[in-house]
C-alpha cells in the first residue's frame, strides 16, 4: 500500500532538490555587493513615500472578501463535476440552485457597484 505513495514522494524530493540546488547556485556565483540604492525600498518604481501602515480604502477589503467569496463557491464545481455521474440528476438539480443563487448574488454586487474601482 505504501508503494503507491512513492512517486509523489520521488516528485517532491526531486522538487525540493531542484529547488535547493538552484538557490545553492545562486548565492554561490551571484555578485554580492551591496548598497544604499539596492537596499531601499522599492514601490512599484516609485520611491516610498506614504508610511507602510496606512489605512487602505475599504473598496479593496470589499473586493478582496468577494473575489474569495467567488472563487471557493466556484471551487465547489470541481469535486461536483467528478462525481456527477454518481449523484445523478439530483446532483445536478442541487448544484443549479447552488450556480442559481451564485449568479443572483453576483448580479446583486454588481448593481450595487460593489465590482467597481473608482
């Protein structure tokens, strides 16, 4: 039984082998000279001018809770798609509802104006 585990555990080890030996090779033969402009903070090309602990607008917390709120709900289909066969067509009735009220609620955000970044 514990055969069949043994290519997953060649797969990470080869990964994580890979892994170490390119980060080995890295530091090993990159130039390490260090200075004021290399070790200041860097802000999508722009110099940091704001402190790092701003409040950030609640659109972005707003956004951020909804694309999750959507992407797990779609997450959903992928175990549901595997076993369809098997549930029969009160899976698929059962999984409309759950697509149905997935797009009212969608359509609602996006009335709302909950999708939009002014």
């Amino acid at each position: 039984m514990l055969a069949n585990y043994f290519p997953i555990l060649l797969f990470v080890f080869v990964g994580l082998a890979v892994g170490a030996i390119s980060m080995g090779f890295g530091y090993l033969l990159s130039p390490n000279r260090p200075d004021a402009e290399k070790l200041s903070p860097y802000e999508c090309g722009f110099e940091a001018f704001e402190d790092a602990r701003m409040k950030f607008d609640v659109r972005y917390y707003l956004v951020a809770i909804l694309f999750i709120l959507f992407d797990l709900e779609i997450a959903f289909l992928f175990p549901w798609a595997i076993v369809l066969e098997d549930i029969g067509l009160f899976g698929l009735v059962a999984m409309m509802v759950f697509l149905g009220i997935l797009v009212v609620g969608f359509i609602y955000e996006w009335m709302k104006g909950a999708l939009e970044w002014e």
